[in-house]
C-alpha cells in the first residue's frame, strides 16, 4: 500500500465546479466536439472538427485544455496540440488569439462555451494562412511558455 | 455519526481513479484512489487491488492500520463503500485515544431491570459502557423516532440528557423514582404534539423544490424553497402553531420579489387555518411552486454562477458554520433579464482578480460576470 501525497490538485471548488461542467458536457456535448478520455480531469483534450460548409470541413484538430487550480476565477489554458489549423488567429505552436482565454474571461463561461467561439472563430477564417507575426511569436515561446502569460493585443473581431 | 457528505472525485473517464474528500467531527480529509477496477470490466468488483494515496496529516493517522485499511479495500465492493469504511475506521482510531472506565454494578443491575420492564424492543442502540442508550419510537401514524438517553454516572440521580430529532428541546421532568419508562412516555407525548407540524413539512418536502436543508431531519423548522425565475422563499415554521403565516424571507433580484411581497401583504385573507401551509402559500402568492421536476436540473438558478455549487464548497469560508448565511448564493444580479445568483466570497474572489474593479470602503464594485451589470459585494464576506 503506498501512502505518498497526491500531486498538485484542483481547489474543491475547481473540482466541484469540473465535475458538474463534465456532467453537463456528456449530458449535451458541443456539436462538432469529442471530449477524449484522458487519465486527468485537470487536463482535457478535446478532438474538434470543422463545420460543415468552411475552409476546415471535416478537418480534424485537438485542443487541450489545462485547467488552473484556481478555475473558474482563472481561465483555462487552450491550446492546440498536434497540428494547428492554419488561421490567421492560430500560431503554429498552437496558441490561440482569443479574448475570451485571456482578458475578457469570466466564470460566466464554460469549456462548452469556449469551444463554440473557438470553432466560430475557425468557421468565419475567409483563407488558411498564419499570423504575420507567427515566425516571432513562436521563437519567443521557445522555452514553453504559455498563451497567459503572453501580453496578447487582439487583432479584430472580424476572424 | 456524522452525516455523509464526501465528495467523490473521477480523475479520469473510466472511472479507475478517484479523488475522494471528506470530513469528519469538522475536519477535512482527503486521499486519491487508483487502480480501481472500471465499471466497463464485468465480474470481480473488488477494490483488491486499489492504491490508496493519503494527505500526510491522514496518513499519520492511519499509521499502524494500514493492513485494515488494505484488509477493507479488498472487501469493498465499490468507492462509495470503501469512503464509508474510511470514515468508520478514522472514527474508531480517533475515538481509541479516549479512555472507557466501567461504572459500578449497581448502575448496570438499575438500568438492564428497567430496560427489562420497559421492553427491548424500545431499545434500538447501547453504547460501549451503557451511558448511552438510543430509543427507537413509532407514532401514530408510522413514522420512525430515535431518541438518545445519555446517562450521567450519578444516575437515577442525576438528570439524564436526552436528544431527540424533535423541533423544540425536550424538557425532561425529572424526580426521585423516575426511570425510562418515564423518559419514553414524555418522548411518546412530544412526539404526538408534533404531528401536525410533520405532516405539514412533508408535504412542502414532497411537492416543493427544497433547496435547504439539503437532508431536512425532522427537527428543522426553516425550509428553503425555490418559486422558479431565480427567485426562492425561506420559511421557519412554527412547530406549534404550523399552519400559520410562518416567518418568511424571500430572495431573488428585487424586481421580482417585489410584488412577491406585496400579494402576501394584500392576499393575507385568503390564508386558511385548515390547509395546508404549501396551498396556502401558492393561495397567497398566486403561483404554483413549482417541484424539482418542473424546473428541472439544468435550470440551476439557485446554485452559484461562479463555481456552480449551492453550499459553497468549503475553501474560503473557514469559519465555525461553514454551511451558514455566508455559504449560500445570496448575491444577486439586479438586472432584470439577469438575475443569476452568486455566493458573497466567489464574487469577491472575482472581483479582486480584475483591475476594473473599483472598491470604496469595503464594497467592491464590478460588473456581473454574466451580463455585465454593475454588481456590488461587500469585501469582507
């Protein structure tokens, strides 16, 4: 029998309120979303395919979604893993420009909701290409930074 | 016994992993379990094989019980069953530490004649030493009493305490000669005073959508109940008197409380002695109270919009009562269309993580996370 010390964990709060969004989520999962099963609950990955009728038609993409201990006061770290879609808001390291994941989150919001900007995010994209400032952004990354802690500067609401 | 209030955690889709807490004699624990068997995997249900990860505070205590602790995940069929044994088994190590000194003779010849005369039946629990004993009472219409006796070591002499799940305190009538037969009958006698008062309170908990207590145990007079719409009442019955306008409170955004509370004032010559205090409410408010079927769990207007709990679940709120006025979603979103609830202290929290936020003495000024109307929330909650 070990009796080690459980790793960092979520804040009861955080837990209780995962557990209720995951409930609701598998009750009415996001159209277009797959909640993959991983062995962390402070850790989602979430397969996504893109709507019917745009650029990402049945493409398939991963975010994964990290959730601070202090969730929901803190937003969830998204990302995409594997390979990023091209758009002019997504860097190839996978780091979204997005308000809501940064300055304008709120408790309000859900991963459900998250998702569904995310995917309108990809559905309005008129050409598959990088940020101009992708090639810049991504070397300053290179030691593993996270999207939160880049000052972000959000391009339009447009994409 | 305390009442079970763990939380059990999935760390994963298959259900092989757990977080679990718990609280015991108002402490909170926690440990992590892994290796359960998946529900998907038919056949042994068994947590034979289960690890089991304690918080270094639980594992002092445990130290020495391990093989317990393994002995009862193997004969644990399920988690829920294995947190139960966790309990049991912190409960008896922490209880070991005091000591049990028998009383004399004298004392057990007096009470086991007395439990003789009065019928073994009546006796559904006796403690370790026979100082505490439990009466189990049926009453006229069917329902289950338990009574504790806890005898003082001077007994017959000294007073017997008694705690019975009854809405008002018993007053024992005590005298030289009087033994448990007495005790029982003064039970019996209160217990049928109550009647009424049940029967109305079981009727609000079987139609009515009660948000608080969440376990109502049969002495609680205060209910909580929601009217739809973010909106709720809180009632405190009289025991008494349980047919009568109780004392009521009413919570939601003052826009739709408002005339909530005018048609009680203006309706008041509808309320009628011989309904029940449900009927008379929705007489008087012109609404049907809706059950727990009507609005339906997704609509969870009275749990908090922030972290989606209706008792807060027990971080920042530290203080002796952590299911107090404090714990509960009492803030609201004034804006008409909004009305969403929040606890004081989780829109503190957000509010202190955002620089817009302004504060001027001790309240806080925001913006409701949902709509974005102003909201205000004292700082000191």
């Amino acid at each position: 029998m070990s009796t080690s010390t459980p790793q960092k964990t979520l804040s009861r709060i955080a837990a209780h309120r995962l557990q209720k969004e995951l409930a609701e989520w598998q009750a009415n999962p996001p159209t277009g979303f797959k909640h993959k099963a991983t062995d962390d609950i402070q850790l989602w990955i979430i397969e996504v395919t893109g709507a019917p009728g745009t650029l990402y038609e049945n493409e398939q993409y991963y975010l994964q979604v990290d959730f601070p201990e202090q969730y929901p006061m803190e937003a969830p770290q998204v990302i995409f893993v594997k390979d990023p879609p091209m758009h002019p808001h997504i860097y190839s390291n996978g780091h979204i420009c997005l308000d809501i994941l940064y300055d304008s989150w709120s408790p309000a919001m859900t991963v459900s909701s998250i998702c569904m900007s995310i995917l309108s995010m990809l559905s309005s994209s008129t050409s598959k290409e990088r940020p101009p400032d992708n090639d810049r952004y991504v070397r300053n990354c290179r030691n593993g930074r996270s999207p939160k802690e880049t000052r972000w500067w959000f391009h339009d609401d447009k994409v | 016994m305390s009442e079970d209030d763990s939380t059990v955690l999935p760390l994963n889709v298959d259900f092989t992993a757990f977080h679990v807490f718990f609280s015991l004699q108002g402490k909170e624990y926690s440990f992590n379990l892994h290796n359960v068997p998946s529900p998907k995997d038919a056949g042994t249900m068994s947590l034979r094989d289960a690890k089991m990860q304690c918080e270094p505070q639980l594992q002092a205590l445990f130290r020495g019980f391990e093989h317990v602790l393994q002995q009862r995940l193997s004969q644990s069929t399920d988690v829920a069953a294995f947190v139960l044994e966790v309990k049991d088994i912190l409960e008896r190590i922490i209880r070991a530490q005091a000591n049990c000194v028998l009383l004399p003779d004298s004392f057990y010849s007096l009470l086991f004649s007395e439990i003789e005369d009065i019928g073994w039946e009546h006796i559904s629990f006796i403690g370790d030493d026979a100082t505490a004993l439990q009466f189990r009472i049926f009453d006229i219409v069917g329902r289950e009493h338990s009574v504790r006796v806890d005898l003082q070591p001077g007994y017959p002499d000294k007073v017997p305490t008694i705690s019975a799940d009854l809405p008002k305190a018993l007053e024992l009538n005590w005298w030289s000669g009087a033994g448990l037969k007495h005790i029982l009958s003064q039970c019996r006698k209160a217990i049928d005073s109550f009647q009424d008062f049940w029967t109305v309170m079981e009727d609000i908990d079987r139609k009515a959508w009660v948000l608080e207590p969440v376990h109502p145990s049969r002495a609680i007079s205060f209910r909580r109940i929601a009217l739809g719409g973010h909106c709720s009442l809180s009632i405190t019955v009289d025991a008494l008197s349980p047919r009568t306008l109780p004392e009521y409170r009413f919570f939601g955004s003052e826009n739709s409380v408002a005339p909530l509370r005018m048609r009680v004032i203006n309706n008041l010559n509808r309320w009628k002695m011989d309904m029940l205090l449900l009927e008379n409410l929705e007489s008087v408010l012109e609404l049907v109270i809706p059950s727990r079927q009507d609005i339906g769990n997704e609509d969870s207007s009275a749990d908090c919009g922030i972290c989606y709990a209706y008792f807060i679940p027990n971080a920042y709120v530290t203080g002796s009562d952590p299911c107090g006025e404090a714990s509960r979603p009492d803030r609201v979103c004034e804006n008409l269309n909004c009305g969403r609830t929040f606890h004081g202290a989780c829109l503190v929290e957000w509010l202190r993580s955002l620089t817009t936020t302004r504060q001027s003495f001790d309240v806080l000024f925001g913006h409701c996370p949902y709509c974005s109307h102003p909201i205000a929330v004292k700082n000191s909650i």
